[in-house]
C-alpha cells in the first residue's frame, strides 16, 4: 500500500509543478528547463526546443537506441525530426507523464531539484 501512495504522491507532486510552471504567461528559464526535461523523457529526443508564442515544440526523436555506443562518438542515430504544436502546454506536459517505475525515480529527481523536496523512494 506504501508504494501506491508513494506512487501516486510523485504523480501528483509532478503534476502540480507542471501547474505551477504554466501558471504565468512568462516562463522563466528554470521552467522551461524543466519542460524540455519533460519532454526529452517522454519523447526520447535529442534536441528540444520550444516557441511559447507560437505553441510550437521542435524536437530531434532518437529513432532507435542500438545504434548509440558511449564508448565512441556517434555519427550516425536514426532521427526523427519533429515540428510539434500544441493548444494549451499545461495539458500537453501532463499527457507526457508516465507511471511506470523508471518514469518515477526521474520525476523525484526533478521534483528533488526543482522544489527542493526530498522524496524518499523505495524499491517497487
């Protein structure tokens, strides 16, 4: 039951910080850091960038992991390049979270770093 709560406790903390970061019509750069992290995590992209004017994110996907070798320097991964728009960021951020147990050890790093909570995690 712990783990549930605990569970459903980060959801719930990410998604307020989402909340919170959408709630001014200027997004300062520590936000929008956050939302690229976001979206880097959800989408597997390389590179991200995003028009707040113009509802618009672009991002490089990585197509497929096999080709990426730490050991060398890639030249070549399968890309994606993605021209995305979106009606409202504060729903299109939170469609991009996700449950699993991977997903919540990166969101309590984020919330670790973006709110200076520490959320105790424990093995699922």
């Amino acid at each position: 039951m712990e783990n549930s709560s605990l569970k459903g406790k980060i959801l719930t903390e990410i998604e307020n910080l989402i909340t919170h970061s959408c709630a001014d019509q200027k997004v300062t750069d520590k936000f929008e850091k956050l939302h690229i992290a976001l979206l880097k995590k959800y989408y597997n992209a390389a590179d991200v960038s995003i028009d707040y004017h113009r509802k618009r994110v672009k991002m490089d996907i990585v197509m497929d992991d096999t080709y990426y070798d730490p050991k060398k320097v890639n030249l070549y991964l399968p890309m994606l390049h993605a021209n995305l728009f979106f009606k409202n960021l504060k729903a299109f951020l939170k469609s991009c979270i996700e449950g699993d147990s991977k997903s919540l050890g990166f969101y309590a790093g984020l919330l670790r770093s973006f709110t200076n909570k520490e959320v105790t995690l424990t093995v699922v």
